[in-house]
C-alpha cells in the first residue's frame, strides 16, 4: 500500500464508523420513540379508563351522600359497593408502570400524578371512611327523651376518631399537590374535591370532638351548668348579632334540661366596667364591659363570652360552665328536623317563617314586655322538641353541620383543658394569630341602635391581587350593604334610637380585619376615599368604616389589605352571620413564584 493510499482508506473507514454510528443513533431514536408512543397510548387509554371510573365515582358519591343524609341505609350500602368498585377500578388504572412512567415525564407528569392522588384519595375514603360512617348508630349522637346515652356515646367515640384520622390524612395529601401548572379540567377537578373533604373533614372532625367532649360537657363526673344565649340578628354585632334572650341549661349524666330564662336587658350595666382586653378597650372604649348587649363587638367569640359570664355572675351570684350561642336561623335549620312548634298562646314556629316571625313580626305587633315573654317561651318550646322528639340523627348531623359551618352556633367553655380542644375550629369563633391561608374579616356592628339588621343584604367579593417585591400580596375587597327598609310603617321597638338621624336608615360600622400580619392600606366609599378607624386585635390591623344606607339604598366599601409575606395564590373570608345569608366571591391567582 502506497503512502497516498492510506490516508484514503483511514477516510473511508471514518465514514464508515460515521454512518454506522448514525444508523444505531436512528435506530435507537426509532425504538425510543415507538416505546414512548405505546407508552403514551397506553397512557392515554388507561386515562381514558380513569376518566370514566371517577366521573361515575363522582356521581356515586353525591347518591351516596344524598341516601346517607336521607337515612335510606339499604340504598346507601349497595351504592357504597358500586363506589369501591369504581374507585378501586380507577387507582387502578392510575397505578400501572405505564402511568408511573407517564409521571416522571417534564409535559404532562403533573397532570398525571394529580389524577392518581384524586383517585387515590376517593378509593381511601371509600374504604376507610364511608363504611364506618354508615355502619355506626348514630342515634348515640343526638338526645332522646332529654337525656343523651353517655356510654353509647364514648363506645362510638373510637371508631369517630378513627374515621376522622383517615379523612384528615387524605385532605393533607390532597393539599400537597401543587396546581397551578394543572390544564383546566384537573385543576377543577382537584379544587371541586377538596372543597368536598374539606366539609367532610369540617364533619368528621366536630363529630370526633362531640364524641371526645360530650360526656364531660354533659355532666358525666357532675352536674354542668351554662349559658344558651340567642343572638339577635336585628341587631347586629361582630359574632352575630346582640346578646338577647338567654336561658340556663343544666346537663348531669346526659340528663339536660331548660332553667333560669331570662334577656340581657335584665343584667343592667356595669361600673365600674368588666376588665376588657387592652386591644378591644382600644377600639371600643368601655362599651363592651359595660353592657351585655356590646359584649360581642368584637369577633373573638371565647372575649364575648367570657365578659357574658363575668357580668351574668355578678348580677346573679350564680357562675355557669361555658356559654352556647345560636341565632333564630339555626332555629330555622332544627325546625327542618323537628317540625313546626307551637309556642303558648297559640303561635306556631315554622321553619320557612321563624326568622321573619322573632327578628321582624314580634317587633312590630308586641310591647317589650310581651317581645321578653314570647321569646323565652319559644326557646322553651324548641329546647323542648329538639330534646323530646323521635328526630333522625342523620339529618340533624346534617342541620349541625351547616350551622357550624356557617359560625351560627358558637360555644366557649370556662374549663381551658375542653376550651384547647376547640382550637381554631369555626365552632369555637376563635380569631387566629395565624393564617395558614390568608383570611380578610368583614364584621358588622350595628350603629343606628335599632332592629334594622333584619333588612340588610349583604355581598363580599375579594380578589387576590399584585405580589409585592417584599414577599407581601395585595387583597382587593368590595363589600355592598343595601338596605331593603321600607320607608315608613315600622314601630318604635324596630326604630329603636334612630342614631343615623333618619330612623328608618340603616348604620352598620364595617369592620375589617386585615390577615394576620398584615395591614388595610386604604378604603373608598362609593368611590370617595374615606378615612377610617383604625386599631389592631389578635396581630390584625382593624379599619373600621361608618356605612349608612337609606331604604332601598345601596353602598359600595371598597378596601385593600396587605398579607403578611406569603407565595400563596388563594384567600378567605370571614363574615359575620346575618339574617340573610352574603353573597359571596373569592378569585384567586397563580402563587407568587410561579
């Protein structure tokens, strides 16, 4: 071989290796690519199949809910199995090693990974937690005869908490998957099933704590004594509405039964005032230790009643457990489970017309003496029907269950041990120092020192807005008050004082609570920016505004708030309760590091 030929056939075979290479690199980009395509059509039809397990898990499980509230056991078994059944088909369909490679992809694994958590936690509560619910007699959990069996109730207490353990693991595992980056359809798909375990766990929980609680609370080491305080939603106040009627419930070895009766009025004032807090004396003066009916100015439900029980103690020499607080629209929601109730002197309470009849009609056709009468004689009456009737357990749960939800039934105990129990919970109207999510409290007052509340309507729309380079987000509040009061006709009871100057218009100061940590920037009124009344409660910046609306009125607050620093992109509201319920909206935004 000649010297000038070599270097030729090095050439040669470099291109041979070249071409050999490069038809190994196609072949593999061949067999990569035909394995990632039957991956992905696997994929693809096992999400198909996924698709269609939970869409009919989904409808399973409003048919089981709907059977189960109805009390319809035989039904709710068999749809309870066709509901394994699908959950199970559907975790398994998500579970494969064709989907567990499909998660690990950058495009589409989040997406995958959220439909198998989904699908994962409706099998867990199909198998953990449904059938407990629906094995257990509930009937231990509500009274019969007055009296509620203790030892039912502590043998149901267990198997609550072990239910109420397997829900609250499934929520946390729900709130750890991130989804921002999800495409529409599962993002919607994920918030729609939280919303629906977290009133679950809300559920669950209450029950836990009602089993664990009930017996101590019911006098089972001695008799128990507390206050059942009516909140006066004609008259609004932070947690409700004032402090009216109130009655004495005595509770021993589940035994319970109504005493002393009796309305707030009757406690007088106080002077020199009830020690308030440094924080409410700062933005209330002396008024909420002087009289009972201020007590609750402010939101923090264990400060009202605690000065509730102060001064019901000085007056009375007698000092109570704890106190109970609800409003007539939870009497609304009992007289669902009861029926209607006559009260003496031939008056019936009805569901449909209970809230009209004590917080307007009462108002208008009686004196204040007869207004004291007839409200002690119908807690009396539904005290009565709520303890003695045949009432099904499930449906009071349900009726419970909303009112808690919606803060209509507060209970503070005087014992700190039974008090930590509550925690942050929405039964014990405990305003956090802390946000897990950044929460905005809109509380009403009323300032016309009249029984107009009845006539507000009420509407909150908060939207999350600009992350600010400091690791703060901004809050956009709106909140409408309109007033449907009529223009003449009412009676003097109902107009009370008439401190807006015109009696028959509505004024409400409007409360807001900044979230924990953070702070209200600044407010307009119908467009005119306002000054306001400012102070802090409970690390929360509070901005109070003066808010009159004439009949047939409406008036536009609108405001902006701070967080403390947070990347979160969702908020809350915290609302008093009024007669009529809010119309609300909260829209929320991508977190700040996205």
């Amino acid at each position: 071989m000649t010297e000038s030929e070599r270097p030729r056939r090095r050439r040669s075979r470099s291109r041979r290796r070249r071409r050999a290479r490069l038809r190994r690199a196609l072949l593999g980009a061949l067999v990569v690519g035909s394995l990632l395509l039957a991956s992905g059509g696997w994929i693809g039809f096992r999400g198909w199949q996924a698709r269609a397990h939970l869409l009919n898990a989904a409808g399973l499980a409003r048919e089981l809910s709907a059977q189960v509230v109805g009390g319809d056991t035989d039904r709710a078994l068999r749809t309870l199995a066709a509901l394994q059944e699908q959950a199970g088909a559907a975790r398994a369909a998500t579970t494969d090693p064709g989907w567990q490679l499909g998660r690990r992809t950058p495009i589409a694994g989040d997406d995958l990974d959220a439909v198998q958590q989904i699908a994962v936690a409706i099998d867990d509560l199909a198998r953990q937690a449904f059938p407990t619910l629906l094995r257990m007699d509930l009937t231990s959990l509500v009274p019969t005869e007055g009296r509620l069996d203790l030892v039912r109730l502590t043998a149901a207490s267990a198997e609550l908490s072990r239910v109420d353990g397997a829900v609250q693991r499934t929520r946390r595992d729900l709130a750890a998957v991130p989804g921002d980056q999800l495409v529409s359809q599962i993002r919607q798909a994920l918030t729609d099933l939280r919303g629906e375990i977290d009133r679950l766990a809300g559920l669950t929980t209450a029950a836990d704590q009602g089993a664990r609680l009930l017996p101590p609370l019911l006098g089972a080491s001695g008799q128990r004594r507390y206050l059942l305080v009516s909140q006066n939603l004609a008259e609004l106040r932070a947690t409700g509405g004032m402090f009216g009627a109130y009655a004495m419930i005595e509770a021993e070895k589940g035994q319970v039964r109504m005493g002393q009766q009796g309305s707030s009025a009757s406690l007088g004032r106080f002077t020199p005032a009830v020690k308030l807090p440094t924080e409410i004396r700062a933005l209330w003066t002396d008024l909420p230790g002087i009289y009972p009916a201020d007590v609750n100015l402010t939101p923090h439900f264990p400060t009202a009643a605690a000065l509730y029980r102060e001064m019901f103690r000085r007056k009375t020499g007698t000092t109570v457990d704890g106190v109970l607080a609800v409003d007539p629209v939870v009497l609304s929601y009992l007289l669902k489970a009861t029926g209607p109730v006559m009260v003496p002197g031939g008056v019936p309470l009805a569901s449909e017309k209970v809230v009209q009849t004590l917080l307007n009609e009462t108002y208008q056709r009686l004196d204040i003496r007869e207004q004291d009468e007839f409200f002690t004689a119908s807690a009396a009456a539904v005290f009565d029907a709520f303890f003695k009737k045949n009432v099904n357990p499930r449906v009071l749960l349900s009726v419970f269950d909303r009112a808690i939800t919606e803060r209509r039934i507060l209970f503070w105990s005087a014992r700190p041990e039974e008090q930590r129990t509550f925690g942050d919970s929405r039964m014990a109207g405990t305003l956090p120092e802390q946000d897990t999510v950044p929460t905005v409290g809109v509380f009403l007052n009323d300032g016309s020192g009249a029984k107009l509340g009845y006539y507000l309507r009420p509407t909150a729309n908060l939207t999350v807005s600009e992350c600010r380079p400091d690791g703060r987000r901004e809050l956009r509040l709106r909140v409408t008050l309109r007033s449907t009061a009529p223009k003449s006709g009412l009676s003097e009871s109902v107009l009370g004082l008439g401190l807006a100057g015109d009696p028959y218009t509505i004024r409400t100061l409007v409360s807001i609570f900044s979230p924990a940590g953070g702070s209200v920037l600044e407010a307009r009124l119908d467009g005119t920016e306002i000054a306001l009344g400012s102070g802090t409660e409970r690390r929360r910046q509070v901005a109070t505004a003066n808010v009159e609306a004439s009949p047939g009125a409406e008036r536009v607050l609108e405001v902006t708030v701070l967080t403390a620093k947070t990347g979160v992109g969702q908020a809350e509201l915290w609302l008093t309760p009024t007669a009529s319920p809010w119309t609300t909206q909260v829209h929320s935004a991508p977190s700040c590091d996205q």
